[in-house]
C-alpha cells in the first residue's frame, strides 16, 4: 500500500463510553451488563454489515459498522445480493474511512432511497424473545458524516456524536506539521477534496460541511457538530425519530429528538490502525476515516 498516495479522512478524538455492547458484528446484543470496549472495537475494524430484524410488527434495518475501506462498497453489495433493500433505513456507528470508497458507498445508498441515522443496533433478549432496538449513543466521524449524507431522509439523536476534520497525506498525519509534502501529494488532497465537494452537493449538502470540515487541521481535535450546525450543513432533515425508524411503539431505545448544542469535526488522511487483531481495514488512494484509540477526547496524532 503506497499511504503517500493515500488521503484518509480520520477522526480519532475519543468517544467515551458507549452505552451498549456488540457481540455481533454490527449488531449489540444486550444481556445485562455493558461492553462498551466491544463495541468500541468494532468500531475499528472494517465496516461490517448486518440485517437486523424487528418482526412481526416493523421492518428491518440495516447496521453499519466500522470504517470504510477499499472492500466495503464491493462487500455492500454482496450483502445487499438477494434483499429487496429499496427505502431502506441504514444505522451507522463508524469513525469514517476512504474518501473515495465512502462516497462510492454513499452514492449506492443514495440510489436505494436509503435513509440514514446515527445509533448502535442492538438485539435485547427478552421472556417474549429477541426484540430490536437502536441506542442513540453513538459516533459517525470523518467520512461517516458523508455516509449519514446520502440518507434522502436523516435523523440524528440527540445522544450520538457526529464530528467533522480535515483531509491529509495518511503517511504523514503522525507529524502533519513536520513532514514534507510534494506537488504531487497537493494534487492528492485537491482531488479527493474536489470529489468530496461534488458529492457533498449532489447528496443536498451545504457548503458549510466542507468548510467546517476543511477548517480542522489533523493536530486539533475533532470538530464535533452542534444541533444548529447540523442543520445548518443539512445534515438532518427531520427531528422525528419515526421517519427514519420503526414506531414508538416497537421496543426501540428512543433516539432523542433533536435540540440545539455545539460540536466538532476534522478531516484527514492517513492509514487504518493495525493496532487490531482481526484483519485491519486496507486503505486505497484516497482519503480515509479512523476510529481513536483511547478512552478520553484528546488532541493525538492521526494513526489512519
């Protein structure tokens, strides 16, 4: 992998404790006691797909979890092979990834009329059986925010984190300030940020995305989106939970209704930590989004 070549959108201020654990890969199941470092984890590996189920009463929904890589569009579409997935709703928990992979991704949801939210999916076992719900307490960094974007409809909870960050060269966001940079790798960051912004428009997005985006260099933390700027980026386009999720009345952990608080956001390019026993997430040319490594938010260098 040649990560010189390479920009990734990366987000790696920490989340904190997540409220619920993931047994399964994108899916949470809840059985008592919480694992937040599960599903923190899961958040670091490559996107995962999974169907979550919410019978008899409701459809089901799609949980994405993870960053993007160079396999994640082609691995949507296997897991998309056989479901009838048109209007679909898509859950995302994921730090970002590959600029160009994400919005390859983005643009075969956009064409499913998917709508998008932002939560953890999680199974609850219960006397009467396995019932689906959604935690709000999630994150969608970097890219994901573009991802959230290709929802025709999108709501976000009022408990989920969405923040934002520069592009940058994956090879040298350790150090940005210190490092050396060539025509070449210019070329790099104003091509993805060119597609980025093309894409950002066709999929209804303000240019105030881009600019609270662009504005967040890879050594300050992550710009987290307040309710106003939500809106503002167009972003959300409903506060009721409803519109994008089964009714009130299927067992579903509410998503709070939107009200207004600050955030922040960054772009940046670098490679996916290996830090992860399973397979890490292979990064392309082009930018990618990351998830933190630690437990507190903190201003640390980007490890993509």
């Amino acid at each position: 992998m040649r990560l010189g070549r390479s920009l990734v959108l990366r987000g790696w201020a920490l989340l904190g404790a997540v409220a619920l654990c993931s047994a399964l890969p994108g899916v949470a199941t809840l059985g008592g006691s919480a694992h937040a470092g599960v599903t923190l984890e899961e958040r670091k590996l490559p996107m995962r797909f999974s169907w979550v189920a919410c019978e008899p009463n409701c459809r089901g929904w799609v949980s994405a979890v993870g960053i993007v890589t160079a396999d994640s569009p082609g691995d949507f579409d296997e897991f998309a092979r056989g479901r009838q997935l048109g209007g679909v709703t898509i859950v995302l928990d994921s730090s970002g990834g590959s600029v160009n992979d994400s919005i390859a991704l983005g643009r075969r949801w956009r064409n499913l009329g998917a709508l998008t939210t932002v939560g953890i999916s999680l199974q609850t076992r219960s006397a009467q059986g396995d019932r689906a719900s959604v935690a709000p307490e999630a994150y969608c960094e970097s890219m994901c925010v573009f991802l959230l974007l290709s929802g025709k409809t999108r709501y976000v909870p009022e408990a989920a984190h969405v923040r934002v960050h520069q592009i940058w060269m994956g090879d040298r966001a350790d150090d940005a300030k210190a490092a050396s940079y060539t025509a070449q790798d210019l070329m790099i960051v104003e091509r993805d940020i060119g597609r980025l912004a093309k894409y950002t428009f066709d999929m209804g997005g303000a240019g105030d995305l881009l600019s609270l985006s662009l504005n967040v260099p890879p050594w300050e933390d992550l710009h987290e989106l307040s309710r106003a700027e939500l809106r503002l980026t167009n972003l959300v386009t409903t506060d009721a939970v409803a519109e994008v999720l089964p009714p009130a009345d299927i067992p579903v952990v509410p998503v709070v209704e939107l009200p207004a608080k600050p955030v922040q956001d960054r772009f940046v390019s670098s490679a996916v930590p290996a830090e992860i026993t399973p397979q890490p997430a292979k990064s392309t040319k082009t930018a990618e989004a990351v998830v933190p490594t630690g437990g507190v938010a903190v201003t640390a260098p980007a490890q993509q």
